[in-house]
C-alpha cells in the first residue's frame, strides 16, 4: 500500500494510509500514514467496536490535511478488548493438550509437527464436519502433507510443493496459510466460547510446535531467493511471536522520533 501511496501522489491524488507495521512505514516512507498498535489484520482495531473504528478512520483521514511529507503519525490508543462472557465455564480452552513424542521418535521439527498435527485432526474434522467447510485449501494439500514440507524446511532440507503457482515464494506463502487455517479451525471445534483472535494467536505462538516452525523457517532465510526473504521477514510471523509488544515499540518509536 505504501508503494501505491507513492504513485497515486505522484499522479495528483492525495493519500493517507494506515499501518500496521511500523518499520515497513518507516523504509518506504509514505506520503501520509497512521501507525496503530493493533494486531494483524484489524488495522481498524477491535470488530463490531464502529466508535473506536470510527476514531482511527478519521485520524487517518486528518493527515490529508497534512503538506510537510512523508508524515508517520502514532494512533495514540490501543484496541479495546474484544466482549466476551462473564461466565468462566464459557471462556475459549484448547482443545488439545499436547503430548510429547516418543523418545524413539526423531526429534525433529517435523517429526514433531507431524504428531502435533494428528493430534488435531479429530478436531479439524468435527469443525468440517459440523460446519461444512473449511478454510482449508489454497494448496489443496493434506495438512500432513504441510506439515512435512514446512517441518522439512526448518529443518534444512531441500523441499517442493506440487503447486502450479509460479514463484516457490508464493507457494509457501499459501502453505502457511492453510496450516494456520487447519490449527485455527481445529482449535475452534470443541462445542462452547469460539476463541478471539487475540485467544487464537496467544495460545498458537506459545504453545504449538508450529509456531516454533515457522520461527525457525524465518530465522533461517530465504536461502537466497529475495521474494521468500519478504514472505518470511515481513508477512508470517506477527510481531508478538518475537516478544515484542506492540506498546513496548509504541514507545520505542516515540522516543526516537
């Protein structure tokens, strides 16, 4: 968006964007953006809240009054918290516990994201089966089958996926996705309190041998290829996955401006 930014200033049109990710405001330089502390995907902040959205639209919007470009404004308040039910019985668990693998087992990430993902395929399949869908599919994989190719590739051994896609970037771009998809529906199958958002990452980048994955995939890099370095620098791993908390780097941003 900030590149689009770019090229619609240069044709006379005035932008103003917001941002989720600082850093990427910071290097491309927008003519006009709005950083918001929020997590990934929300860039307006917490669903159904319109009088909290309604503040970071127009806080956005001001900066079109702005002339003194490139201007990076920080939102000054964090997302509400989403409603939930006061009933603790109703409150989102997992429900998975996890068990270890067996000590003749390799250990290994696939190994382990092997078991991690049987262990949450019953769920996944009453989520398919009491819904009759799944988000499931972009690769038209099995999730054993990305388990394998993602665990392989953290482990550093010389992987494929059998998709038509041209670029291998834009593969593994869909693989991740569709595990996520397969660890958010499963996690959201047992009958009760549909897990939020913020419920649904906590519990997946502290507890599941996946997340351990993809930030072993990221710590790895691109083995040379440009266009997988921006998938896993800049697009699958939030930043709270790194213990960083989107108002420790609020203030860490203000300080240095």
């Amino acid at each position: 968006m900030s590149a689009i930014a770019h090229q619609l200033e240069s044709a006379g049109i005035p932008t103003t964007l917001v941002a989720l990710v600082r850093p990427h405001a910071e290097k491309i330089r927008p003519p006009r953006a709005l950083w918001v502390p929020f997590e990934l995907g929300r860039p307006i902040g917490t669903p159904e809240n319109t009088i909290f959205q309604r503040r970071v639209i127009e806080a956005a919007l001001d900066l079109l009054t702005r002339t003194d470009t490139p201007v990076l404004m920080d939102f000054p308040e964090e997302a509400p918290a989403e409603a939930s039910s006061p009933n603790p019985d109703e409150m989102w668990v997992c429900p998975v516990s996890f068990s270890n693998n067996s000590t003749d087992t390799p250990d290994t990430h696939t190994s382990r994201l092997m078991v991690e993902v049987a262990q949450l395929r019953p769920w996944y399949e009453t989520w398919k089966r009491e819904r009759s869908r799944t988000g499931v599919g972009l690769t038209g994989l099995d999730p054993s089958k990305l388990a394998q190719f993602l665990g392989g590739f953290a482990d550093g051994e010389k992987v494929s996926l059998p998709l038509e896609t041209g670029r291998f970037a834009d593969a593994f771009k869909l693989a991740v996705n569709d595990l996520l998809t397969f660890y958010q529906e499963a996690a959201n199958a047992q009958p009760g309190k549909i897990g939020s958002s913020a419920e649904i990452n906590s519990w997946f980048w502290s507890s599941t041998e996946a997340a351990k994955t993809l930030l072993a995939i990221r710590n790895q890099g691109g083995n040379g290829d440009p266009q997988l370095d921006i998938v896993l620098k800049r697009l699958i791993v939030p930043h709270v996955a790194e213990g960083v908390a989107f108002r420790e780097h609020r203030l860490v941003s203000t300080s240095n401006d």
